[in-house]
C-alpha cells in the first residue's frame, strides 16, 4: 500500500530506496565501500610527498605528563553555575597539582574554548589566575570549534619543540550552561546609547524607545555560518549520503553507554575526574559524569524518534552526543624537563595531522583524511594500533569515517592511495566509550579523549594510539601517541 501523505510534512519521495539494516561491523566492513566520495577536496598530499615527522626538538620529544577533567554535566544539571573559566581553572589547577611539580616550572599556558565567556575572553589567561599560578605565567586562548583543547595540546606540543617552552599546560572547556545571548543589532544600538546617556531626562527619552521585542535575545545555533546549517542537519545529511543505517547508529550508540557504563562501576576514570564542589553552598561533590545510560539497550534507542528528520532521519537524541558542560587540561613537558623533574610521562606525541574539507559536502568527514596522514606520519599501520579513540559526535559521523577508512575506493579517489587504511577493530575502539555517553563539552573534548587514551594504555600496557576529533568548518584531527 502506497505510503499516505502528511500534511504537515508533504507527500513523500518516490520511489524510496531499500531498508538498511546492517550492523556496525557490517557498515565498516563489507559496506565500506558505500561511503560517498567526490567531496571536492584537493591538494591532498601523494605518498611520496609524506615525509616522516620528526617530532623531536634541542630537549627531546613532548610528553604528556599528567592531566586530569572535571566531570562532564548535561548543561542546565550539575555543573550550571559554573562558568567556563570556573570549569578550565578547576580542570588546569588540578593537573598541575597532580604532576607535583612547582608551579613556577609552568612556562606558558594556552587552552581552547568555544563559545568565550564575555567577562573573561582570554581563557588561558585567566586559567593563570584561577588556577593560582604564578602571574609571570603567559597564557592565550584557541579555537577550533570541538578540536579546540586539540589546538591548544599542539600549540604546546610546537611550542616545546622550537624550545619556546619546557613546561606547558593546556586545554579546555565549555559551559553551555552558561552561554551569552546576544540582541538584535537595533536593541544592542539603543543600550549602548542608554549607557552613554547623560542625565535623568536623556535616559527617560532612550527608554521610552524600546519596544517589547528589543528584550527578546537572538536564539544561540550551532549551525555553519557557510551553509546555514545546524550539525545535526549536516550529519543526517552525510547519514543518507553515505548510505548508514539507523541499526548500526544505535549499535554504536550502545557500546558508548555500556562502555562507559562499566568504567564508571570499575573505576577507570577515577584517576582522570577531579571532585567538583558547585556553588551556591558547595556542600556536594559531583565526581561523575551524568549523562552515562547503564540501562541503554538497543531497543530502548530504537525506540527514540529522529530529530532534524522526522520523516526519514536516522539521528536520534539517542545517538548523538548531549550539549554538555566540563573542563579537560594536560601537561605537556619537553622529555628532558620530564626527565629532570622524575616524572614519568603517560606517553609522547608521535605525530599529528589536520584537514579541512568543504562544510557544504560532508561537514564532519575530516577525520577520513587526517587519520590516515598522521598514520603515514608516525611511519605506522593501523595494524600497529594497540587503541583506537574517535570523538562520537553523532554516531553516524563515527560510522562514515570508520567506512572511509576501511574502503578501497575512498583510497584510490580521495586519498590517491592504492590501498586503505583499514578496517578498525570496534574491541579496539573507545573501549570505556565515547562523547555520546560521556558528553562533549566543545572545547574540552579533545583533552578529555587524549588523556583518556594514554590512562588506558597505560592501563593495559600497550604501546600507540590514535585519537581522531572532527569539528565544525570541515575541520578533522588526528594524532598518534606512543608509550615506553
């Protein structure tokens, strides 16, 4: 029987195409080979012209030391009256602490952040100050959408490097609990005039002038300023494109929770989360990330209907990581400095790799391309790959990189590679789960999965990691770590 239509979502397409019902495994497998290709990127660099990096520097490589995160809170919960500088001192103050080290050794300090606090811009700067380390302490401020607190990690990484730096602190955080809403520009032109106004008469008439609607605040979007459109509709985009399932994104939704879920309850993020005490009374302590489903079941997420398509979309809240509050900081020190200081770094950076693509094709697909980079860079296989830890904006962003990665034919015709990088091993992947189950506090996300990385290698004795982050304007990341 045709399909009838809706009057408040109009006839519907045809003729539909085939129900997909593969599994993750099968997505990333035998239909890797599904995911689109022709997205318009060029210049990508052939074999030949990839050169080894040779992340050394006059002191040796960069080590992350030590780190630590706050927890992570669904905005408007546990953590909403802190603001971002509170969640990036906490996070930064901490981490310094735990490496033992004198404050003063810190050189330099630089962490990333989204959505700025209006009071305090310079959030590196004012991790000094709330942080109470040193004022000599020169700190700055990144953005790169969610690879934020990944820019600032690089940024210390060079900065070791070139030998501007030994000792250096970096991160991020976000508080969307906590975002500044903006005016129309006709309501933003009557206050500024109203603060400037010179006696009781002139303020009275400029008063008088503002109309109900001039107290409405612009909505805060997360939407591409190219494109207009928000993530989720970008990502429901590329779910059809390269051609994911909704099974195979509640699958990968699942193994977050559940992940996650069993290391809550045997403790591995124990040594990662400091206690956060939130204001009015600070007579509690947060100590867990609450967004976490132990009792998520793939029926339960099958149940949930899609959200930016009603009709025919596949991204649920289910499958797609919660807007969050929290804070991530490492310590990043050169491999003499750690060695003069005793302390044993976590593991070193081995190699790097960005990439952008255009945010009009397939937003959150640039992990496809700096993945395999950093790979060739570190002079590595995935073969070699002990863990592998992926930022799980939406699951189907997850899915259509892992396809990329594994398919022949995004190889040969976006990668001029001859063969693929490989299919991951999904019991290899964000084994204590992902941004989905955890949450994705914009700028701290990257910290969050680089020391949840090396804290699990270190765990299970393993030797290199890759973590992959994507990111708003078409942005990927991605970046190998290694341990003695």
């Amino acid at each position: 029987m045709a399909e009838s239509a809706d009057p408040e979502l109009g006839p519907p397409p045809s003729p539909l195409p085939p129900r997909n019902d593969a599994s993750a495994a099968q997505e990333i497998g035998e239909r890797a080979d599904t995911v689109r290709t022709g997205l318009g990127v060029s210049g990508f660099p052939s074999p030949l012209k990839v050169s080894r990096q040779k992340l050394r520097g006059h002191n040796g490589r960069a080590a992350i030391v030590d780190g630590c995160r706050t927890p992570f809170a669904k905005a408007g919960t546990d953590l909403a009256e802190l603001d971002v500088i509170d969640l990036a001192g906490i996070a930064g103050g901490e981490a310094v602490a735990r490496t033992g080290i004198d404050p003063a050794e810190v050189d330099f300090a630089v962490f990333g952040v989204v959505v700025a606090a209006l009071h305090g811009p310079n959030l590196g700067r004012e991790v000094v100050f709330r942080s109470a380390l040193p004022a000599s302490i020169p700190g700055t401020t990144v953005n790169l959408a969610c690879a934020s607190s990944n820019r600032a990690i690089v940024t210390a990484v060079e900065a070791i490097l070139l030998g501007e730096a030994e000792v250096v602190l970096a991160g991020g955080a976000e508080s969307l609990s906590n975002v500044p809403l903006q005016f129309t520009k006709g309501a933003a032109d009557r206050f500024i005039a109203l603060s400037k106004a010179r006696g009781t008469g002139a303020r009275a008439r400029l008063a008088a002038g503002f109309r109900p609607r001039d107290f409405v605040p612009v909505p805060p979007a997360i939407a591409e300023l190219a494109t207009g459109m928000s993530m989720g509709e970008a990502c429901e985009k590329m779910a059809k494109e390269n051609d994911v399932g909704r099974r195979a994104q509640d699958e990968i939704a699942f193994l977050s929770h559940s992940r996650a879920a069993a290391a809550q309850a045997e403790g591995r993020f124990a040594d990662q989360i400091v206690a956060v005490f939130p204001p009015p009374r600070y007579d509690r302590a947060v100590v867990a990330d609450n967004g976490v489903r132990a009792d998520s079941s793939p029926e339960a997420l099958a149940r949930l209907a899609p959200v930016f398509d009603r009709r025919y979309g596949t991204i649920t809240a289910g499958n797609a990581s919660p807007i969050t509050d929290g804070g991530a900081a490492v310590v990043v020190m050169s491999e003499r400095r750690a060695r003069q200081l005793g302390r044993p770094p976590l593991g070193f950076v081995r190699s790097y790799a960005w990439a952008a693509i255009p945010p009009g094709g397939q937003l959150l697909q640039g992990p496809a391309y700096a993945a395999p980079l950093a790979l060739e860079r570190a002079g590595l296989k995935l073969a070699d790959i002990d863990l592998v830890e992926t930022h799980e904006a939406f699951a189907a962003q997850v899915l259509s990189n892992l396809k990329a990665w594994a398919s022949p034919r995004f190889a040969r015709e976006e990668l001029n590679r001859s063969e693929p990088m490989g299919e991951v091993d999904l019991a290899r992947w964000n084994v204590n789960g992902g941004s989905i189950a955890l949450g994705h506090p914009f700028g701290a996300t990257g910290a969050r999965i680089t020391l949840q990385l090396l804290r699990e290698l270190e765990r299970r004795n393993l030797k290199y990691g890759l973590l992959t982050v994507c990111a708003a304007g078409g942005h990927g990341f991605a970046m190998v770590v290694e341990r003695e």
